[in-house]
C-alpha cells in the first residue's frame, strides 16, 4: 500500500491546463508532465467533470500512455450532481477508468462533499460503502473526499466514516480566517486526527500568485528572486500534516517555477509567516469576488455566460485600479460568451459553487460596471 506520509509534497492539478482553441493543448501538458516526473514528482488530480470531461482523456494521453503504471500516482472524483440512480455511480467509474486508460485509481475521492445535496446524495446511494467494495476489488487504492462544507458537517462526516483514509480541504493563506470556506477550523480538525491532508486551491486560483504590486513588493523586499506563489506553497507547505499540494498549473513556467519552491523545500520563518499575515492583511482590506476559477458554474449556464472571467474583469478592476484593459479582455470576452447582464437568475451556478457565492447579484453588481 501507499505510505500516505511520504507522499510528493506538489501535485499536479489538472483542472487548468493550456488549451489551445478551445481543446486542451495535450503536446504541452506533455512537456509539463515530463518536466515534473523529471523533477522526481508523482501525483496527478484530475476529476469526472474536468475541462468539460476532457481532463481524464488528457491524463490517459500524457501520462498513462507514456509511463509505466507503477510509476505515478492517479487521482480522480465522483460527482454528486451526475448521478440520479444508484447505476449510475459503476457507470461513472468505469467511464472514467476508460477515459484515462487505467485499471484502478491510485486515489479516488466523492467530488465536493458539503452541506446539502451532495453530501445527502453520497449517504443516499450509500457511496461509502461503495468505495470500500471498489477498495476490496482492487479497483480504488485509497479512498477519501474533497471538502468545501462546514467544520461541523467534516467532524460528523469523519465520525461516521472513519474507513475515510484522507480528506482535501480548499487551504490558502487568504482562506484561514474566511467565515464562509474556514480553511483554519478545517485544517485544525484533521490535523487533531491524524487525517492526512490534499490540499486544494493552495494559491486560491491563481490570485494569490497575481498581487498588487505594493503587496508583492513586500514578498520581494525579503526574497528577491522568489514569486509570490512560492510565498502561498510555502505557507502550505510549512503546515503538519499536509500529505500533498495540489497545484493546477497552466505553462511549464508555472511548473518550472513550483518544482523551484519544492526543491530542498523551506519551510517559512517566524519572521516570515508575520509578514504573509501582514500581507493578508493589507489584501483582504481589498473586497473582491471570492472566485477560485473551479468552473463548475459555467458548463450548465443556459446563457453560456464565463461566470469567472466576468468576476476576474472585476477583481482587476478593485485590485488594480485599471479600467483600460479589464474592459478591453471584457469587450473580447463577450464576443465568444454571455454578458454579465445577460444572467436570468435561474440559480444552476449557485447550487454548484463550492465558495457558496451568491453569484446572481455578482453578475447584476458586475454589469452594472461593465454593461454599461
């Protein structure tokens, strides 16, 4: 069995990769995944719904094609929200094992547990028990679950489940003290037992590597040559009990620059975590759009609306005090989607936001600064 506490510290995330028009650029997800298995580095995250299904394809193509089986480690999820009868979870399963060509999953996880549906769903159809017989096939190695719910729906989960051998929870320097995603309280509670960590969103989809300038600038004034990227891993990082560290990196230079901050890793010092609260701080005086870019909204939008460009045009917007070319990547964007206005407030992006955004008076906040 896997040793769940000597487990490669980054992941490989392939919710993110680089597309090109359109479909996933498989040719440099290639180059990406050598750079990575080169850098001694094993651990690959995909999911049923990823790139629009295309992500476990994409696996298959750049890694399970090309290395041997033994060689790497392959995560991928169950989703709630795609079943309606108990046949369809052994369907799900074995459309993902054909999708990306395998026998068994190293890891595999219920997709996105929280308060309401889904978690009812997953004890509807009994999915626990479900993982458990996929484990005594050989089909599942390990079995878990991604998180975005409240720390008193985890503790009951863990209590009910203790057959769950790892949770991944959404962890970031910004996130600790959020009263809505409460990273702190959920680190807190499976660090006390012994539950091994998969984090997700380390660098909250991509934000925290794009500061403000004066804030980046902090991060700079002590460490020249590091991004701030490395800052938000580190701070992970530095954390016990975290098993890996999913990043979804979109360009070898995002990975090139991640297997920098791993390489004889640094945990951060005193004097450095006092800077990243400072940092959050100053950051979070800023209000912007919670985002993390996760995209589940946008594949079931009837007016086909890029929910999360729309919020990233405002956030720059906040952020940066810049309207120039925000509004000239909005003017582009519309071209090829909906507008912010154009939203009927049906409510499908809301129940599948894993940050619980109200995102119908988003919309209406955001075209009032971009519609009109």
């Amino acid at each position: 069995m896997i040793d769940l506490n000597n487990m490669p510290k980054l992941g490989f995330g392939l919710m993110r990769l680089p597309e090109n028009n359109g479909a996933v650029d498989i040719e440099t997800v290639k180059n990406m995944v050598d750079l990575y298995m080169k850098a001694g580095l094993n651990y690959f995250d995909t999911a049923y719904v990823y790139h629009g299904g295309k992500s476990e394809e994409a696996a298959r193509e750049a890694i399970v094609k090309r290395y041997p089986r033994d060689s790497f480690y392959l995560a991928t999820k169950l989703p709630a929200w795609c079943i309606s009868k108990e046949e369809d979870i052994d369907r799900i399963f074995n459309e993902q094992c054909a999708r990306a060509g395998v026998d068994y999953f190293d890891f595999y996880l219920l997709h996105s547990l929280e308060d309401g549906n889904n978690y009812e769903k997953y004890e509807k159809y009994d999915c626990f028990s479900w993982g458990l017989k996929k484990k005594a096939e050989g089909k599942i190695k390990h079995f878990g679950f991604s998180f975005h719910g409240s720390p008193e729906l985890l503790e009951k989960v863990l209590d009910l489940h203790p057959e769950v051998e790892f949770v991944q929870i959404q962890l970031n320097y910004a996130d600790w003290n959020n009263p809505v995603v409460k990273s702190g309280d959920l680190y807190e509670i499976l660090a006390r037992r012994g539950v091994p960590i998969i984090v997700m969103e380390p660098v909250k989809g991509g934000s925290l590597a794009n500061l403000k300038p004066e804030l980046e600038a902090m991060y700079k004034a002590v460490r020249p040559d590091a991004s701030a990227a490395s800052w938000a891993l580190r701070f992970v990082g530095s954390l016990p009990g975290v098993m890996t560290i999913l990043s979804g990196m979109s360009s070898p230079e995002q990975m090139a620059d991640n297997i920098g901050t791993f390489t004889c890793f640094e945990p951060l010092s005193e004097k450095e975590k006092k800077l990243v609260d400072e940092v959050t701080r100053i950051m979070l005086d800023t209000p912007t759009i919670a985002c993390t870019s996760c995209r589940y909204c946008t594949e079931g939008c009837s007016m086909q609306i890029s929910i999360p460009d729309v919020f990233r045009v405002v956030n720059t917007m906040r952020l940066y005090n810049d309207e120039f070319r925000p509004r000239n990547f909005y003017g582009g964007l519309v071209e090829r989607s909906g507008r912010a206005g154009d939203c009927i407030g049906c409510g499908q992006c809301e129940s599948v936001c894993p940050q619980h955004l109200p995102i119908i008076e988003l919309l209406k906040e955001a075209s009032d600064m971009l519609d009109k």
